[in-house]
C-alpha cells in the first residue's frame, strides 16, 4: 500500500507503508521542498507533520519519541523535548508555536 499526503487539493503519493514501523517517523522530501515527518502509532493510526523543529529550525521531528498526553498522539523533538500534536501540529508545550500538519491516507 501507498501512503499519500493531501497537498493543495491533490493527493501526492510519499512512501510504501512497508517502511513505516509503529512508533517510529520516516521523513519524506515534498514537491515544494519542505519536509514531512510521517508516523504509525502501535494501533495503526497514520499521521504527518512539518518535519522541522519550529525551536531550532532543525529537520528532526522523524526522529521524535511517540507518546500520548490527555489522548493526545505526539511526538517529542529529540532536540529540546518540546511535543508536538501528530493530529494539528500544534505544541503541546507552547500552543502558539506549531508545525505543519497533513491529511494521510495508505492506499
């Protein structure tokens, strides 16, 4: 199976689901040169960030530690720690601070 991203109004196919791991990111390079962090929770669940750290500008968010706060899905920076909404982007840490966030699908 394929695992697409919504990207202004089209669906653009990243990677095969045979390369994600539950609980583990892959990042994946888009058409407009940003990047996407792509995870699988240990249910099944798919999500995608922005994979860059909005603290430190780096590409890390791929490498993050998935958890769960108050049923939340995130994935902590491995740089600072600050967690990250897989569902909004949004920092659970600071909230007027976020990334990117993408609709998925596995096709």
């Amino acid at each position: 199976m394929t695992i697409e991203l919504l990207l202004d109004d089209a669906w653009f196919p990243v990677c095969d689901d045979a390369l994600l791991t539950p609980g583990r990111g892959v990042a994946a390079l888009l058409p407009d040169g940003s990047q996407a962090a792509l995870f699988q929770d240990r249910h099944g669940a798919l999500y995608a960030i922005g994979n860059r750290d909005p603290f430190t500008g780096a590409y890390v968010l791929s490498r993050g530690l998935l958890g769960s706060a108050a049923g939340r899905a995130y994935v902590a920076s491995p740089l600072l720690k600050q967690r990250f909404d897989l569902a909004t982007g949004t920092c659970l840490d600071d909230e007027s601070v976020s990334t990117d966030s993408y609709t998925v699908r596995s096709l």
